[in-house]
C-alpha cells in the first residue's frame, strides 16, 4: 500500500452527471490469490449498506447489477420480510425526524435486535443512539 498507480479518469458522454467508482483490491497485499466468500459477503453487505442509507438518486450496482434497495425503509424490508415476518404480517413503524434521522421499529424474535448506522457506518453493536430511542418506546409501552 506503500505504491499506488494514478487513478484512470475517463469522460464518456452521457445526458446527466455521474460518477463512476471502481475497486479492484489488490490481493496480493492481502496474501490471497481470490476473494474468499467471507470477504465477498462483507462487500457485499457494505454495498447493500450503502444502498439503504444513501438517498433514492443514487445508483449502487454490485457486480454490474442494480441493487434494488433506494431508501432506508426498502433496506429494513431486508430483514423484516422473510418468511416467517410475511406469515405473521408484522408490523412495521417508520419515522423520519430529520433528513439524517430515520428509525424503523418492529417485533422481533424474543430479544432485542437492531440494525443502526452512524455516518453511513453500520454500528453493529448498537450504541448511544440506539438507546436514546429505545429507552423511549420502552418508557411509553410501560
């Protein structure tokens, strides 16, 4: 990582502006000859990440395909419809304070579960801003 080539700027003309960003990891840096499927479902992840927090103008493609999700709610869809949510229609709350701020509230299987980003990261474990909204509902529900 200490060498880096000059990036490739190409203009293609097109009716509206875009831009284009492509990631070929060098993997002998990493010691791998090929991606192994752990590493190839991380992106993955991230990809779909970044497509369920980016706003519905925006376009991520994963392998040359369009990712469908367009918004923070579709991205939720994701983990709430499985089979067993579709059988047992669950509900779904969605509230959007500010432009930043979103939060989608619905059961779970018998213990807390949450999905949560902070700068576009996900923050897997949680956080403060995880609880600022749960000791919320939890307060109203009691």
């Amino acid at each position: 990582m200490l060498e880096k080539d000059q990036p490739e700027i190409q203009s293609k003309p097109q009716k509206t502006d875009f831009t284009a960003i492509t990631f070929y990891p060098d993997l002998s840096k990493f010691n791998m000859k090929v991606m192994d499927a752990d590493i190839v479902s991380l992106m993955t992840k991230r990809a779909y990440d970044l497509a369920g927090v980016t706003d519905g103008r925006v376009t991520v493609k994963l392998n040359g395909k369009n990712i469908a999700v367009k918004n923070f709610n579709q991205y939720c869809d994701l983990y709430l419809k499985n089979k067993e949510s579709l059988a047992n229609n669950l509900p779904k709350i969605v509230e959007k304070k500010a432009e930043r701020w979103e939060i989608i509230a619905s059961l779970s299987d018998g213990q807390f579960q949450q999905v949560s980003f902070v700068n576009s990261i996900c923050t897997s474990k949680g956080g403060t801003h995880v609880n600022y909204i749960t000791d919320q509902i939890v307060s109203r529900i009691q």
